[in-house]
C-alpha cells in the first residue's frame, strides 16, 4: 500500500481510507480511495510504468468520451510514480451493481430497456476516430491469421471448424473497406454499472482498440446473453434505434466467427477449455451463417416495446 499512499500524498487527496478492489480480468491494481464523509471518492488504477504511453492516451480518450457525454467514469488525474516504477490514473467512482449481477433481476421490459440504454452508450463511444489512418484489414486479417495458426499449432479444434473457416474466407471481403473507430472491446455486462436511478455506465476501458464498430457485438453470444437475452437485443436495437440496416447481421457474423480461434486460445490460457468449446458449438448452431441473418437468440425473442 505505500505506492497508493505516495501517489495520494503526491495529489494531494484529501483521502481518510482505501480499499483495494478484486474484480474483473484487469491487469491493473484497483483502489477504492474514501473522503472524509466516508464516500466512495475516486477509483485509483495502477500500471507498470511500461504501460505508461498506452495508458495515458487511453486516459486523453477518455477524457473525450466524458466531453462526448458518454456516460463513463470522469477522468481525474493521470501521473507517472518512478519511485515504484509505476503509472496511474484517478477517475471518479460510479456508484451502482455491476450489470452482469444486477440486469437479470430485472423484469424483462428493464432488462431491455438498460440494454437499448447501453446500445446508445456505445454509438457515443463510435463517435471517435483514429488520430492516423492505417490499413486496418490488413491488419485484422493478420491476427485472424496468427489465432488460426497458433490454434493449429497447439492441436485445438472446434465444433464445424472447417465449415467456420471457409465461411471467412469467403466474407473477408465485407470489411474491407470498414469504417475505423474506437473500439471498447470488452462491452459486456460486466463492464456496466446498473445505478440506482436507472441509468447505466460504462467502465474498464484498458482493453480498448481501433476497428470496425460492429465487431464489438460478437461479445453479445460470448457473454452478454448469459445476462440476458433482453438486454441483448436491447443493446443492438438501442444501438441503431430500432433501424438495423441489412449490412449488420453479415458483419456480426463475420465478426462473430472471427473471434473463435481467440476465444479458444483464451480457453486454453484460462483452463476452461472444456466449456469454451461448448459455448462455441452453440454459438454456431444458433448462428445464420448460411444466409447472414440474425441469430436465433435474437429473432426468438419479441419485438421491443420501445421500437415497435
């Protein structure tokens, strides 16, 4: 703890106690930092000092997802500690339940509902684009490649592997010309605070990126629609306001074949392969890949009210 007292004293906090924070995948080391009314003041994460270039441009987007009113943690300071040979940024603390306890206690209209709220949290979050243009197929196409290969590589296979591959390869093309923006890249209910007035929140930007904006909804079949499959849907319809052009559907399922070499690796890596396997096996059956429309989770369930 003397590195989280240094850096308070170092900003001059007026912080009466901490607690550390263990949720969630980060890397990072989290610290909720208390004010002298026992209120949950600040969020403090912490990095190696190697990550500093990365996380302090991730800090200035924030900065200008805030400005762009996305509903996000405001970014407060941002600082560099060599003593301890680390980097840090201060946000705001969101009071509220993480989305991944608290949406599927509620009833199935509030359960969309939150989710057309995240959908259009997440357009704002598309509203960024790359300081330089780069070759971004190129690019994704790479790490296609170096997922298939390591996959072969370790001997790791899944349900129509074969049948996923080829479809690729034939739809490639669909994101060759994409639109680049900022990426979250973790959106999903675990990542969302659900707060008492009924507004949602996004948080945990570390893993962000630059891509097409649609390849952020093949973490809906990954994860979101274990939640709930009301929100799901929420988020997509919330997403394009009700108006889902044709060109989604063949994306999200390019996209969401994409990313099944990684998800296996990360399978692997999490010694969960075994159930990693499963969920990808549904994923496929309940996927229109023949004719890239949208996947039964979505066309069973009822047309929103809000839409509708």
């Amino acid at each position: 703890m003397n590195v989280v007292q240094d850096i308070i004293e170092e900003q001059d906090l007026a912080i009466t106690h901490v607690e550390e924070l263990n949720v969630g995948f980060s890397t990072a080391k989290k610290y909720i930092l208390f004010t002298k009314d026992d209120e949950a003041q600040y969020l403090l994460k912490i990095y190696g000092i190697e990550k500093t270039e990365r996380r302090k441009n991730q800090f200035d987007l924030m900065n200008q997802h805030f400005n762009n009113h996305v509903s996000c943690p405001k970014p407060v300071q941002f600082g560099v500690n060599d003593k301890h040979q680390v980097c840090y940024m201060i946000l705001s603390y969101l009071k509220g339940g993480s989305g991944d306890k608290t949406i599927s206690h509620q009833s199935v209209e509030e359960q969309y509902s939150l989710g057309v709220l995240a959908g259009k949290e997440l357009r704002k979050i598309h509203f960024i684009t790359p300081p330089q243009p780069f070759d971004w197929y190129q690019k994704r196409t790479l790490k296609y490649q170096k997922k298939m290969d390591e996959c072969k590589r370790l001997g790791l296979t899944f349900y129509k592997q074969a049948f996923i591959e080829n479809y690729i390869h034939d739809h490639l093309h669909f994101i060759k010309d994409s639109l680049v923006t900022f990426q979250h890249d973790d959106f999903h209910p675990q990542n969302m605070i659900v707060k008492e007035n009924g507004a949602i929140s996004i948080i945990d930007f570390d893993s962000y990126d630059w891509g097409d904006p649609f390849e952020e909804f093949f973490k809906i079949p990954k994860y979101t629609i274990y939640t709930s499959l009301y929100f799901a849907k929420g988020q997509i319809e919330g997403y394009f306001e009700g108006n889902i052009p044709d060109t989604f559907w063949r994306k999200y399922n390019l996209f969401v074949a994409l990313n099944q070499h990684a998800s296996l690796l990360g399978g692997v890596h999490s010694n969960n392969l075994a159930y990693v396997q499963e969920r990808t096996r549904s994923i496929i059956e309940t996927h229109d890949f023949n004719n890239n429309g949208a996947p039964d989770w979505f066309t069973n369930l009822p047309k929103g009210t809000i839409f509708s």
